[in-house]
C-alpha cells in the first residue's frame, strides 16, 4: 500500500467511525461498507480525495446469501493516480440509495445494474430497463436464470423520453417527433435517437440501447477462460485485438504470469494497429455521414492492408482471437515485421492524404466545429474516457498515465483537444493515428527474439506436434482442455487503453475453470449516456455529426 | 411463364404477309428482317429477361447490427467491390431496396424492428442471412439473442462464417442471383 492510499484509509476510518473495512487483493485496494452509506461515502472520497471518475458499477449475485447481492464501484483519482473498489451487501428485497447526484454517469450503470439483477435503487430519476426489451421476465444475471431461455418481443418499443420536471412543453411550438434508428445508415449498427424537432432544433431527445444485447457477461459464466476471447473479440469489432488483450492482462494479472517480452512487443503492435484501424473507421464514417464519400473509400483500402496483416497471423480477418492466456496464439510468420513496417509507411501516407482532405474542408469544418460540445466538467462526471474525454482537454491516457507493457519507454505523445467538440474530437484521433503508428513502428523495428507464450502446462496448451507426437504432450493438453485454466479465488479489476478509452475487465472468480462474474467496463457505455443532454437545442443534421464523431460502437456499448 | 414477348419472327412474317399492297417490297423487307433476326435479336421468355435485370441491379438493405456490418462495409469497399454484381447501391429505405441482408446478431429485442423492416420492403425481395448469429444465432446461445433471424423473416440464402470473409459473401449473392435468374421457388416461403 502506498502513501497516497494510507492518508486516504486513515482519514476515512476516522470521518466514518470505522465503518469502511480495507483490504487488498491481488493489488487492487478494496473498502467494503454497509449500503446505508454509500452515497455518504462516495461524496466524501469525491469531494475530499479527487476521486472524480465513477470507472464502473456493476452488481454480482451470491444467491445463497443472506444479503444476495454486492453492489460494487470502481472510482479512480486522476491527479494521485489511486483506484479503489467499493463494495456494499444489499439483500433481494431491499434498495440501495442512488449515486446519480454524485455522478451523472452513474445513471446507465444503475439502470443496467437493475435490469440484469434486479437492485433497485432508491432516488434514481428513471429506473427502467436498459439492455432487455420490455417484456423480458426476470433479471438475467442473477445465477437462478438459465443462459439459454429466450424470451421473444412482440412489438417495437414506442418512444419515450426521460422525466424531467423542469421541462414544459410548449403549447405554441408545433413538435414533431422523429426516430432515428436502430436501423438507419447515419447511426452505423444499432443505435436508437428518437427527437422530438421543433422546426430544425431538437426540443429533447433520448437514446434506446440494447438492441446488440448478446449477453457477453452471461456468456462468460458459461464458458472456460480460454473460451472467452473469441466472445472478447466481439466487444469492440472494430478493433478486436485490444479486447484480447485487456482480457488476457487481467487474467494474467490475476494468476501472477509475466508474459514474454516478444507476447508483449506483439500485443503492442496489434493494439496500435487496431486503434488505427479504429480511428479510420470512426473517421471515414463519419466523413460519410457528411457527405464525403471519397474518404471512405479511400481509407477503407489501409485498413484492408492492416486486416491482410491479421489474416497472416491467424487466418481471420476481423475478429481474429490472437491473444491467450500466458502470451500470443501464434508466432508470427517469417518477415511479418517488414510487411507491417511497409504497410505503416502506407497508412501514414494515407493519413495525410486523410488529413489534407478534411482538416482544412470548409464544409467539414462548418459542419463540425463547435457541434455536439461537452464541457469537461461533463465529460469527467459522465465518466468520459479515451479520444472523446482527451478532445475537451484532459490530459488522460492510462497507457501514459499507468503504462502497462512498457509503455513507458515507447517515445510518443498525447494530443489533447481544447473545445471538446466534433472537430477536435476528429483532431484528437487523427494524431492519435501518427502516434500509434510511430510506436507500432519502434516495436517492429526492435522485435524480440525468443518465445510468444509461456511453457506453463497449467495455463497453455502444448504444441500439436506435441499432443501428437508424445505421451506427456497428449496428456497435457487432455487436462488443461478438461481442467480449463483455474484462476485463484479472488476479484481483480484490470484496464487497458483501448481505441475508445479505458476498457476495464473485472473479475470475479471462485477457483473453478469458469469466472464466477465478469463484468466489461465498455468506454462508450459511459460516453453515450451524456448524448441526450449533448444535444438539447442543436440541429437535428448535428446529431449524425456528434453520433459519428463519439464513435459508439454497440458491441461494447450492449455487450 | 407468360407468353413470348420477343418471338417477333412469326408475328412480323404474319403482319407483312397480311399487308400485301407491294408484294415486292415486302419480300425485300423479309429478306432485311430475317438477317437482322438472325443476327442482332435474342428470343427469350419475359421472366428470363426480367430476371436477368433483376439479378445484375439488386438494390441490397444492409441490416447490419454488429461485426458483420464492418464487414459488408469492406465488401462494398474498394478491395472486394460488390458493384462487379450490380448490386453496389446500397439503400437503407426498405421501400427502394430487394435484397434485405441481414449482417450481425438479432437480439430479441431487434427482432420486431427486422420484421417491420421485411415487411416494408416490396416484392419481389430476397434476404441473405450473413454470418453465423444471423443464419442460427451463432456461438451466443443465449436469453436474449435471437436463435437465427429466420424466426421472424424468410430467408433464401445462409451464408456461414463469423464473420464471413468478403468472398463468402459475395458467393452468397451469385447464389441469389443464380435464384432470381432460375424464378424458383424460395427455399422457405
């Protein structure tokens, strides 16, 4: 424990009598704490300690306990770099006081929290499902309701909007109500704006997700370790390799395995790769959804060039699961590291071309600047992470601020916007791409030599020469595929800086081959949730902009 | 199978047999007309024509929910080019479109919007379920993803793959192609 930490548990044990129990595992700090004073406490480690991201909140079920359910949060102080999770009992027929008023990002958190478990939350403004459609029976992740059992909607869910006491409607403004999605080509898969417009100007809006709910969470609890990645990779598609690894980092983190040094070159390359190949996505369309075709056909070449790269590691092309347990999948085919150099001089030249087409565009820029702003005060209470939090100016990068895998010695640097908007948003990606491919660059000039996994018969299956070459080789891989990969008892919550921001993973695990409870921290959950409010009184034409330019991607949204 | 619209040799020879003001005009005229037929016209059934337009301008509806729908965009993108079939317009209104392409998973929850976007979509239309998830529901069998989108919609074409490879795919409209031009029946109606 460091200072940082002990000053705070000090001071905490003092103001609240001792009613917060600490302890560590597996390096995450932990304080556990009766639920009648949880908004009490969040306040005073928000107010007093600089704790101003809520990461997650999520809930776990432990049906054979008396109080049946943890309530757990994650908060995070950027300036002393300190993380703690928080975790309260609450029991099936009881309410749990609402965290809204401290952070408005917890607003979504809860909502999911009572559909999937069942909490309920007193003080929440809107407590309705959010991931479910609206005939679902039951709360799916509690451990009582069968993976399998399908509940089927008759009807399209109608409109709604969020209560808000102080709005009025206006009896002498002629609203019309408009729905934008969840299949509609400006909101790129299965997004859901529904408007109510007086002339061109948005009165209010609301957002409906849930519409890629396949159950990720539930999935993982039936499903071995090594099972899981392929489930990962379909969290954010557009840059799959980056859930691979955040997932394999945690349970590595949790097992206590170093990789080696050549997993980890991998790993670096193939993350920065994807956030490339992320950015261009995002960027290309929403250059489309302004009516600048050329670019996406334009880039979309690059970003073929990046998946011929993939396909020459493992044969996919788009959710490729290269990561496992203990290391890389695969070795890397003789002279990979030159393609993938000559492939990133080719997206760097594209990148200008990118550049020179858009950044000075007068209509691009007409249409973008000073579109869908956020201020950062909102941006932090809603939880922002990523290239959107870093546009309205704040310096956060986990992979500079809590490098992982070395990236401490990697020479790059942060862009940071200034205004927060759709056009700084597009600066902030389109720099993140030169520095993404300048570090790829370094690694791939530098590549390790020596092993892409561990030998460690417990976590990784032999070779198949092996399995069918000799007698140990056989057996090994009978039991690991038998016995699956065995976690200690415990919880960790683990981070990684993905294309969209901090993607966190935690895990809670009871010894067996399955985790007991895995939840995603997805990045662009908390984003969207700030949409409505981003919204009030722009065009109706602004909201395509701003959609495009948050880069929501609903497999990680929904899970 | 309606009649033949093109079989024009014996309408013409009967026409200008009937009109037989300048009987040697005529006989140089079938001279001309029965090279011209025998060189520039092709005789067919109006549902093999119509199917052959059909087939090389398909107007598809990409119902993209999730990683499938990345990878239609690379399908329609500049490497693999669905405009070589005729089908590069890609339109997001079911009135203007005939190939609904189901590309992603359907929850339970999108489920009503795919059948209201099937039903909007005017006939003759055809559906290609791309992917694992859409054509069974794929690896999530789960309480919320639906068990393949052909519990609400019908569909002519399963194209497997998770995701399919852009090649898969567009094998997977040369085989509705090859339906539309044959005018059989769909496999499910």
């Amino acid at each position: 424990m460091n200072d940082v930490q002990k000053n705070i548990q000090d001071e905490m044990s003092q103001t609240f009598n001792g009613a917060i129990g600490f302890s560590e595992s597996f390096g995450d700090w932990v304080g556990e704490f009766p639920k009648e004073k949880n908004v009490a406490i969040l306040n005073h480690l928000k107010n007093h300690h600089h704790f101003d991201f809520m990461m997650d909140l999520c809930g776990v079920d432990y049906p054979t306990r008396g109080k049946r359910f943890d309530v757990v949060y994650h908060l995070y102080a950027p300036t002393t770099k300190a993380r703690i999770r928080l975790k309260t009992q609450v029991g099936e027929n009881e309410t749990i006081d609402s965290a809204v008023g401290v952070w408005k990002g917890a607003n979504w958190f809860e909502r999911e929290a009572f559909d999937l478990f069942g909490v309920k939350f007193n003080g929440h403004p809107n407590l309705r499902k959010i991931l479910t459609h609206q005939e679902f029976i039951g709360h799916p992740l509690r451990k009582d309701y069968d993976a399998n059992r399908q509940q089927a909607a008759t009807k399209v869910e109608d409109m709604w909007f969020e209560p808000d006491p102080d709005y009025k409607e206006d009896p002498n403004k002629n609203l019309v109500p408009i729905n934008i999605g969840p299949s509609h080509p400006a909101t790129h898969g299965t997004l859901r704006v529904m408007a109510q417009l007086d002339g061109e100007i948005i009165d209010r809006c609301n957002v409906e997700i849930g519409y890629l709910h396949r159950c990720f969470e539930k999935m993982a609890e039936t499903h071995l370790f090594n099972q899981i990645i392929p489930y990962t990779d379909r969290l954010n598609y557009c840059s799959a390799p980056m859930n691979n690894v955040g997932f394999c980092k945690m349970v590595e983190r949790m097992m206590g395995v170093t990789i080696p040094p050549k997993a980890i070159a991998m790993r670096i390359v193939l993350a920065e790769l994807s956030r490339v190949i992320d950015h261009l996505v995002c960027i290309g369309t929403n250059a489309v959804d302004l009516g600048a075709l050329t670019v996406f056909w334009h880039i979309f070449e690059q970003r073929e060039r990046v998946y011929t790269l993939f396909e020459k590691l493992c044969g996919a092309r788009l959710t490729v699961a290269l990561t496992r347990i203990g290391g890389m999948a695969y070795d890397n085919p003789p002279g990979w590291e030159k393609e993938c150099l000559t492939t990133i001089t080719g997206i760097k030249k594209a990148v200008e071309e990118l550049d020179s087409l858009l950044t000075g565009n007068k209509i691009f820029i007409g249409r973008t600047q000073g579109v869908g702003k956020i201020s950062q005060e909102d941006a932090i209470a809603y939880g922002y992470t990523g290239p959107c939090l870093r546009a309205t100016g704040v310096n956060l990068d986990l992979r500079k601020a809590e490098p992982y895998y070395g990236y401490e010695q990697l020479d790059f640097d942060v862009p940071i916007g200034t205004e927060g908007d759709t056009y700084d948003r597009y600066l902030v990606r389109m720099e993140e791409m030169r520095q993404s491919l300048k570090i790829a660059e370094q690694i791939c000039k530098n590549m390790p030599s020596g092993d892409f996994t561990i030998r460690d018969k417990d976590i990784v299956l032999p070779d198949k020469k092996d399995v069918w070459g000799n007698i140990e080789g056989l057996m090994n891989h009978f039991m690991l595929v038998i016995k699956g990969v065995r976690p200690p008892v415990g919880e960790i919550y683990d981070y990684t800086e993905a294309a969209n921001g901090e993607l966190g993973f935690y895990l809670v695990s009871d010894g067996g081959p399955k985790p007991y409870r895995l939840k995603v921290r997805p990045p662009c959950f908390a984003i969207y949730q700030s949409f409505p409010s981003m919204m009030k009184g722009a065009y109706v034409a602004d909201v395509i902009a701003a959609l495009g330019s948050l880069n929501i991607v609903a497999g990680e949204l929904d899970r | 199978m309606c009649p033949m619209i093109f079989n024009g040799r014996t309408n013409m020879r009967e026409n200008t047999s009937e009109n037989s003001g300048n009987k040697l005009v005529v006989e140089a005229m079938q001279g001309d007309v029965d090279r011209l037929l025998d060189t520039s016209v092709l005789t067919t059934v109006a549902d093999k024509f119509i199917g052959w337009g059909r087939k090389n301008s398909l107007w598809p509806l990409p119902f993209g929910t999730a990683c499938c729908g990345i990878e239609f965009m690379s399908v329609v993108g500049p490497r693999y080019d669905l405009a070589r079939f005729g089908a590069e317009v890609v339109r997001f209104s079911p009135r203007q479109s005939d190939l609904l392409i189901v590309a992603g998973t359907i929850t339970e929850k999108m489920g009503p919007v795919l059948k209201l976007i099937y039903d909007q979509m005017l006939d003759p239309k055809w559906v290609l379920s791309m992917g694992a998830c859409a054509s069974s529901g794929g690896f999530y069998r789960s309480y919320h993803v639906m068990q393949g989108a052909d519990k609400v919609v019908p569909v002519d074409v399963y194209v497997p793959g998770c995701p399919p490879t852009p090649e898969a795919v567009i094998d997977g409209v040369m085989k509705i192609q090859e339906l539309i031009m044959s005018g059989k029946k769909r496999p499910r109606a």
